[in-house]
C-alpha cells in the first residue's frame, strides 16, 4: 500500500469500524468497494506481481494513498482473516495487504514442483508489514527454451552466471529477493529437464552435477534461506537426477558426478551423492 501519512490511516480506520465499507466484488488479489462518507467513492485495489494498482474516484486520491482505500483494505484483510497492524507499528510501518494468502502460499511448499513460481516471488513480501523496497528480477536467465536443442554446459554456466550478476545490483536483497532467485533457477532448472531427452548422458550428468555445486557454492550465498525457498530448486534437481539415474543407471558419467558432489559434501559437512540427491525429489511429485 505504500507509505501512507498517519492521520489518513486512521481517518481510514475509523470509516471501517464505522461501518462505512461495503465491499461489492473481492478475491484473493482484488477488491472492489463503496466508502462511503460525506460522498461515496468506488475503490478498487488489485496485487500486480509488481506492485499494487489503486484507485478511488474521491479527489485526494491522486497518486497517494487515501482513507478509503485504507478503509478498504482492513475490511478486506478483515475479510481474509488477516489481523490488522498493532496499532504501535501503525506510525512506523506502511499499511501492506499482501498480495497473495497464507493458503496459497502453504499450497506451494506441499507441492514444490507444481509450485506457482509467481507466488514464490513475491512470497517473502507477505511475511512482512513492511518490505524492503527490492530488486525486482527476470523471470529466467537468458536459455535456449526449444526442447529439441542439446544442451551444453558452456550454455548452463553463461545462465548461472547471469544470476550470480543480478545478486551484484544495488537493490539487490538475499532476504527479499531469494523468492525471485528461488524461482528463476526453478525455472531454468525446468528448462533443463525439458531438454533433458535431446541432449547426451554424459553432458546432461556433467550439467546436474555443476548445478549441485553451484547450488552449495553460489545459490546458498545469494539467498537469505529462513523461508525455506530453497526447497523449490532442489527438488528439481532431485527430480532431474532421479530422471537420469533411472534411464542411464549405469552411466561411467555418474563416477565423476559422484567424485564433484562428494567433495561438496566434504565441504559442507553433507554426505552427498547421486542417490542423496536424487532423493531431494519432492514425495508429492506423484
Ligand atoms: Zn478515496
């Protein structure tokens, strides 16, 4: 919602204890209401995945926030079950409905690989009264998506490498944004799997294994993990793994996945192996 001036919050506040809120149409991620007061104005606030639209026909309402969008969006908070901010945190903090429900985004960490990658995104914001202003990131690293071309690990080490850049921007966050950092390798760990059947054993074997490693080496550095978003990648790669494993079991390239990601084991104190990791596949896959 932005930051919005004290005395609208609770001249807000007060139109929705009064009663002065009706809501005509709402969801999940939009709201329509009448607010009604001296006049009646029509609000309409709507979760984009990159903000949020709202709008009031009333005159103050002209790019800031006013009371009747506060009204409404306490009622509709209300609505969905969601307490209103302590009233100490009201002056400190801005007024953020977030922008997806607690349900949605408990559906995503059941079923990590049927995840909405968009919730995943913008899930840290929701845990928050009030979000750091963040960097907003690409969808996926740049990656040849026609699943007829063989893939090379030269290709995969450029996308990788593109991630490691986006961390380096200015607004960059490893809290805020390891949803989006979560997502774009989930997506590109997608694209590998589609992949998976142009390309050889050995390349595809080689390719699971650097992503391994840079998962341990790059991925944990990148991402605050407290949220547990790093369950949505690995259980792709666990996925991928389990794939490879079951069509080339006996695949010579798996001896020297097994020497690379032991040595990451080593280092990080976990005993790893293809087996271990073709076992952080997600149990609700099937
Ligand atoms: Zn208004």
């Amino acid at each position: 919602m932005g930051r919005t001036r004290v005395e609208v919050w609770k001249r807000g506040e007060k139109y929705a204890l009064e009663g002065r809120v009706q809501i005509t149409e709402s969801d999940d991620t939009q709201v329509k209401a009448i607010v009604s007061g001296t006049e009646s104005y029509e609000v309409f606030l709507k979760f984009l995945a990159r903000g949020i639209r709202k709008q009031c026909t009333c005159p103050y309402a002209g790019g800031d926030v006013c009371k009747h969008m506060v009204a409404t969006s306490l009622i509709w908070d209300n609505m969905r079950g969601f307490a209103p901010p302590a009233e100490d945190k009201v002056e400190l903090e801005t007024i953020h409905p977030p922008p997806i429900s607690r349900k949605q985004i408990a559906t995503c960490y059941a079923h990590p690989l049927k995840a909405d990658l968009d919730i995943i995104r913008v899930a840290t914001d929701y845990y928050n009264l009030s979000p750091k202003k963040h960097a907003r990131l690409p969808r996926c690293p740049r990656i040849e998506t026609y699943e007829k071309v063989p893939l090379t690990l030269t290709e995969v080490k450029g996308a990788l490498k593109q991630m490691e850049k986006w961390a380096k921007r200015k607004t960059y966050h490893n809290y805020f944004c390891a949803g989006e950092m979560a997502a774009a390798f989930s997506e590109m760990l997608d694209i590998l799997e589609k992949r998976l059947a142009s390309s050889p054993p050995e390349v595809m074997i080689g390719i699971m294994a650097y992503c391994v490693d840079w998962y341990y080496r790059k991925f944990e550095q990148m991402v605050d993990g407290s949220d547990g978003v790093w369950i949505f990648p690995v259980a792709r790669i666990g996925k991928i793994v389990t794939r490879l494993l079951e069509k080339y079991p006996e695949h010579p390239a798996w001896h020297e996945f097994n020497q690379i990601v032991e040595e990451i084991g080593i280092w990080w104190g976990d005993d790893l192996n293809a087996e271990t990791i073709a076992r952080w596949r997600n149990s609700n896959l099937n």
